[in-house]
C-alpha cells in the first residue's frame, strides 16, 4: 500500500518507521515529477529537498514549530506532507489549485508567505524575537538557499541574530544553485566549508548528546577524525563566518541521508542558542532530465515525464519577448562596447542568456541582489557605461529606493528592461507584474515604454540607449504577436503616441500589449454599435503625450483607457491629470487591474474575466459608460453632462 496517500499530516510521517522514510521520499518525487510534467513547476529545488522536509516534520510540529522557507518555490514536499496531497496538489499552479508558492490562506502549516529570496531569515527572526517576549516555547525554523546568501536581506538578519533572539534554527540548504549557478564570493566561501572539514566543529556538549541517541556513535567518530586531522590547522580558524555572526556553525550534512539528518536535527532542536546547520543537497535529485540541466528545471513547463523534454508548443509560435530582448541587447552592444548587460540571477528568464553566451565581457549577473544591480548600473552609469538592467517588474519593486535616489536623482543614464510586466497566471500574486507604471510614474525624470509588439519592443531598446538618463521599459511575459522585425530598428520620439484608428464618438488610448484588445474592442463596437472608435498606441505611460491627448479631449465624446496595470495611479490616472490640468471635463472610462492582489491561475484569460478584464467585459464598461453620457447630454435635467463642443 502507498505511503504518501496516507499522509494526511505531519503526525503521519511522526508514525512512519525508519525504513519507511526512503519509501516515502520515494513516492513524493514520483509524485513532483508528475504533476509538474502536467502543470510546469519548480521541480528541481522540490526534488533536492525530500530527505530534508521529511526530517522536519518527523522532528517538529507545525503549526506550532514554525517552518519559514526562502522562496517557497521548494515548498511542494512541505505541502505534501500537511494534507494537501490529493486533487488541488495534482492542479498545482492551475485554477482551482494550489499556490505554486506558500501562503498564510492556504494552511495553518504556513506561517509566512514568500515569492522572492532573501525574505525568510528576517522574517523568522522576527517570529523568534517575538516569541522570547511572549515567553513561548515554539521553534523557529528558517530554510534558505546558498543563493539566498546573495541577497542582502539575509547579511542584515545575520547581522542582527545575535543581539535579537537567543534560540534560532537556520537551515542551510546548499544545492549550489540559484536559477542559474550561483555568482560572488560566498558561493567559493560555502565551497570552502565543504572542502575543509575543519568547520564541522563537534563542541563538547554536541559530542555529548550524539553519545545518547541512536547511531550518534557514526557522528562522533566523524568528528574526532576531522579533529585529529585537522589539530594544526584548527588553531588559526577558530570559528566560520556564522559563527562570528553569533550562529554555531554545524556542517556539511548530507541532505539526502535520513539518518544524519534526524540526529542533527533532534541536536538542534535541543540547542540553547542560534544555530545553523548547513545542508548539502542535489538539486533534482531523482530525476535524470533535472539534473543534468538544472537551471531548466529550476521552474518548467509542461514536460514529457519519462524523457524529460518539453511538450512541443503549437509550430509557428512567435518567439517569447525575453528572446527578442536578449538577441537585441546583442546586436546593440556588438555594435556599441558601452552598452553592457545586467540581470539578478535570471540569465535564462530575462533572455540575457544570449549576452553571456556571446559577448560575455559585456554581462554581469550580480546573484539575486536587485539593489545592488541598480547601484552597480547607476556606478557604471558615471563612467560613460551604458548599462542595460534586465529585471522582472515584480522584482524591480525590491530595489525601488535606488532608483529613485541613485539613479533617477542623479539623472544617470541607466536603461531598465522589465520582463513579465503584466500578468504571470501560474506563479500568482508575487509574480505579477501590476504595479511598475504606478511606482514609476511619480519618480521624475522617468521615461516609461510599453511596446505593442516585439517590433516595437526592440524600437524602445534603441530609444532607452540613446536616451541620455533614466528609461524603463514594460513587456509581458510570453510569445509576441508575430509581426514581422524591421531590418535596423527605429528610435521612437519621446512622449509620442501613435493613432491607429482615428473616431468622432470614442477614442481608446491603449497601452502595450492592450493595443490589440483595443483595435478588435473598436472594430466589434463600430460594427455592432455604429459609433466612431479610434485607438491610440500610447506607447509611454510617460511622458503622455499631451498633444494629441487634448486633441482628442476636444473633439471625441469619450476617452477610454486600457492598460495591464493597477488602475490607482496607473496609465488612466495620468490621462485623467493630464486633462484635468487643460481644464477639460471630457468623461474618461479606465479599465486595468483593480485595486487587490490578483490570484494565480490556469491562464491569463481566466484571470481577466475574473477580474472585470475579459473583452466582453471591456467593452460592456466602456457601452455602459457611454450610453449613460448620451442620456445625460440628452436630458435638459440642470447640471447635465456637457460634451465637448460640437457633441
């Protein structure tokens, strides 16, 4: 009989004897490997980290203990084993299932929700101080990644355990990889801990307590091997880097060995002070296909689970915007030795793989370090460098204060390209790009773009290099529209939109990829409706171009505005400012996100329609909004809606 459809909680796998666990870890990757072959998903860091939740919940009891992951990619495992396995598992990431990630909604067994590295030591800092003054007894666990180290989030909560908490479980989950291979210097330094097993300090009282639980004899002759090897060189190296942070340092530890694992876990359960073991872990381990290419199974699409390929998309399919990206920022810096490429651990899913692969002189990964990647820019910017910065939006929103003062302030001349601007239907809430035109807007000096297509895309690459200061540039995630690439691309005129369709009654102002909802929203409401409806490719969300806006504010009994954006201080807010500074009352329709985290799902179809987005629900706003213009203009109530002259 299967183990794991027995596990409805983590008193279960408490019950399991300890032959049972390698059963267990094996039926939980079948199961990964599975449904990710069916939904895409983070199946090599959930693969690495079997053994490791396992001992987790055999040693711990959440929701009491408490289990903090960095990420929470890797949190499958974890999710399997507190009674979610079932239905909504095997519809992970899709509508109607669960989360890809962790969140506090989904279960009491997630105590903290996370979407971006670097986030669980600070919190489960937080979690311990509070509970030293509370007086409780619960454990505080914090899983991070080697990556993670990276990221300067992690170095201020190890700056602060010591003076903040006096018990604290941090693991450290050593794979060696983030996305990609991890960069800098803590990577060498991790390495040096395994290499040199010196650092696997046994104290006393560690040789004490491994003497009293069973096979702790194994772990104690290890560490007096390492000791007697290692007596010389011991005396220059008294303690690691976690040590001086105030953290005992324990490792390395096999993460795929149960055995180890429980007896190291049950010693840091019982330690009186912060402590960190530090956990060596394969990346897609059970698998063949993840682990011979990693940073393609680090996050996938569907694939063919006995060969490990991606399911074949429909032929034809026009090429995804990060590889239309990637190529250009190419051929721009073999043309111009300025032009340089950065990205924050994301070479393959900002498309600036193609960089590193063939100008890599001209490309930086700064390891997942958004900060720093705007500073490091805006320092390059100072020295006639023309940095490219390559973010996703969502990600973008961590380094906010450095572009404003480092880069924005300083009127520096930095480029930023933000892929999966928009939605991300299976990641959800932590993914999606949906709020950068809002905290854009208001930073001066800013140039924000959005193209209609991949066209246009490479068109406002060429605008933002020759742009002298700050430009951003918004595209979604995906594959473009097909349109066929000029052969040399064409700087656009800042500010300026383009008319696509021009109207007496409506005129929609579209920005991005809604320009194309737009154009088909126009010709379905002429044809059915007999109005005049007009499109304008916005193409900046700012500068608006106010010229041809007021234009239209003049002559057009509507204005409406579409765009893949929150509606407060979004696209349609500027046009609304922009005409209530003209002094002009022309009635405008907004259609964008509303103002709540939007949920993860199957498709981005699914998801507009649940949130007011889908065409018949755009055009019904925009209708509906009309229809009741023409009968105010219409009645000779006092105080009716006057339209613009000649309406």
């Amino acid at each position: 009989m299967e183990l794991l459809p027995r596990i409805k909680g983590p008193d279960d796998v408490k019950a399991l004897t300890p032959d049972q666990l390698s059963v267990l870890a094996e039926e939980i990757r079948q199961e990964i490997i599975q449904v990710t072959s069916d939904n895409g998903g983070h199946i090599g860091p959930n693969l690495g980290v079997v053994e490791l939740t396992i001992a987790l919940h055999r040693h711990f009891s959440t929701p009491k203990d408490r289990f903090v992951f960095d990420v929470a990619h890797q949190g499958y495992v974890h999710k399997l084993l507190t009674g979610r396995y079932g239905d909504k598992f095997k519809k992970i990431r899709s509508s109607g299932g669960l989360s890809g990630f962790l969140t506090r909604e989904e279960s009491e067994h997630d105590c903290y929700g996370a979407g971006h590295a670097g986030t669980a030591l600070s919190a489960a800092l937080g979690m311990a101080t509070a509970r030293d003054l509370r007086g409780s007894d619960e454990h505080v666990i914090a899983l991070i990644g080697d990556a993670a180290l990276t990221c300067g989030i992690t170095m201020e909560a190890l700056n602060n355990i010591k003076t903040s908490t006096k018990k604290l479980i941090v693991i450290l989950n050593d794979n060696k990889w983030s996305i990609a291979p991890n960069v800098g210097a803590i990577p060498s330094y991790l390495n040096e801990l395994i290499t040199n097993p010196v650092y696997n300090r046994l104290h006393n009282d560690l040789e004490s307590f491994l003497e009293s639980v069973p096979g702790g004899n194994r772990l104690r002759k290890i560490g007096k091997k390492v000791k007697a090897e290692t007596k010389d060189f011991f005396s220059d190296q008294e303690s690691s880097l976690f040590e001086k942070y105030g953290l005992r340092y324990i490792g390395p530890i096999d993460g795929h060995d149960q055995e180890l694992l429980n007896q190291y876990m049950e010693f840091a359960k019982e330690c009186e002070e912060p402590v960190m073991l530090h956990v060596l872990t394969t990346k897609g381990k059970g698998f063949e296909a993840a682990l011979n290419n990693p940073e393609k199974f680090h996050g996938t699409s569907p694939f063919c689970p006995s060969t490990g390929q991606s399911k074949p998309s429909k032929p034809g399919k026009p090429p995804v915007y990060q590889d239309v990206f990637g190529r250009a920022l190419v051929d721009f810096a073999k043309k111009d030795k300025r032009v340089v490429g950065i990205t924050g651990a994301m070479p393959s899913g900002t498309g600036m793989k193609f960089l590193r692969d063939e100008l890599p002189g001209q490309y930086f990964d700064v390891g997942i370090a958004e900060e720093h990647a705007v500073l490091f820019a805006a320092g390059l910017a100072t020295s006639d460098v023309k940095p490219v910065v390559a973010i996703y939006s969502t990600f973008l929103q961590r380094a906010y204060d450095c572009i404003i003062h480092d880069v924005a302030l300083q009127d520096l001349d930095v480029m930023f390209c933000m892929d999966r601007a928009g939605l991300s239907p299976n990641d959800g809430p932590t993914h999606h790009g949906l709020f950068d035109v809002s905290y854009l807007r208001c930073v001066p000096r800013a140039i924000i773009m959005a193209p209609k297509d991949e066209d246009e895309l490479v068109d406002m690459m060429k605008t933002g290099i020759d742009h002298k200061g700050a430009t951003f540039i918004r595209y979604p995630r995906g594959n473009g529209v097909g349109v066929k690439m000029k052969e040399e691309p064409e700087a656009v005129e800042i500010g300026k939109a383009e008319l696509l369709r021009d109207g007496d009654d409506i005129m929609i102002w579209a920005l991005g990829p809604m320009v194309h909802d737009a154009l088909k929203l126009a010709s379905k409401i002429s044809a059915e409706q007999g109005l005049q409806v007009g499109v304008v490719n916005a193409r900046f969300a700012k500068p608006i171009d106010t010229e041809l806006l007021l234009a239209h504010a003049n002559k057009c009994r509507m204005i409406a505005t579409i765009e893949e954006n929150v509606l407060m201080g979004g696209f349609g807010s500027g046009v609304l400012e922009e005409l209530q500074e003209a002094g002009l009352e022309t009635p405008v329709v907004r259609i964008g996100w509303p103002d709540k985290f939007v949920g993860h799902g199957s498709t981005l179809e699914e998801l507009r329609a649940e949130n007011g987005m889908s065409p018949q629900q755009m055009e019904a706003d925009i209708l509906e909004r009309f229809n009741s213009l023409s009968e105010e203009a219409t009645s000779t109530n006092h105080g009716a809606i006057q339209f613009p002259s000649g309406k």
